[in-house]
C-alpha cells in the first residue's frame, strides 16, 4: 500500500510531502520532500535507510528507529516538528495498521 501526507509545520512557515510504501503489510519506505532544509536532509537519510519495519516501530514507541532518526536529524527547536508524527501515521497507514484519518492540532488562545 501507498499513502501520501501533506504536513503545514506550522509557525516556521514549513511543508513537506511525504509518501510511504509498504508491499508486504510490514516494511516501509519513505520519500520525503519539503521547503525545510532539515527536513530534506531527514528525508535523504530515510530514502537510503532500510525500509523501517511497522510492527517492531510501533512496540518500540517513542524508542523506535524511526523515531530516533528524527531526533538526529531534528535536534534543538526542532524537536517539537510535527513531521516525525506525521511520518509514524504514514507508517501506520502505509502498513494497513491504521485508518487514513487526517489528524489536526487547534490552538485557542484566551
């Protein structure tokens, strides 16, 4: 299965594209692309990674490989990105573990 996400980051002023590929219900690829520099760069690591395995991801939680990569990829103010979040769900759906929901974040301010 094949799924694409379009991600607004928000307050940096940032999108990035994402498609992730599964043909086995298991193993994800990921092409990531964005007008984020940082973002590219993840997207370069995750093109030339293995393909990230969902079932071992999604038991690991916050300590998976993917998101580990993020986190070498996205340190310091970055860290708060929703692009690694984004690309978890495109895993998820990818593998056919989740519903190809969109997902929202509304801030309201007194």
């Amino acid at each position: 299965m094949e799924t694409l996400v379009e991600i607004d980051a928000g307050e940096c002023g940032f999108y990035a594209n994402a498609k992730a590929c599964c043909e086995d219900g298991q193993h994800v690829s990921f092409l990531v692309d964005s007008n984020c520099e940082k973002i590219c760069t993840l997207g370069k690591v995750l093109r030339h990674a293995e393909p990230v395995d969902a079932y071992v991801e999604i038991a690991s939680g916050p300590k998976g490989r993917l998101l580990a990569i993020c986190s070498e990829i996205l340190p310091g103010c970055c860290s708060g990105c929703i692009v690694p979040a984004a690309l978890v769900r495109a895993m998820r759906v990818a593998a056919g573990l989740s519903l190809p929901r969109d997902v929202a974040i509304h801030f309201h301010n007194p």
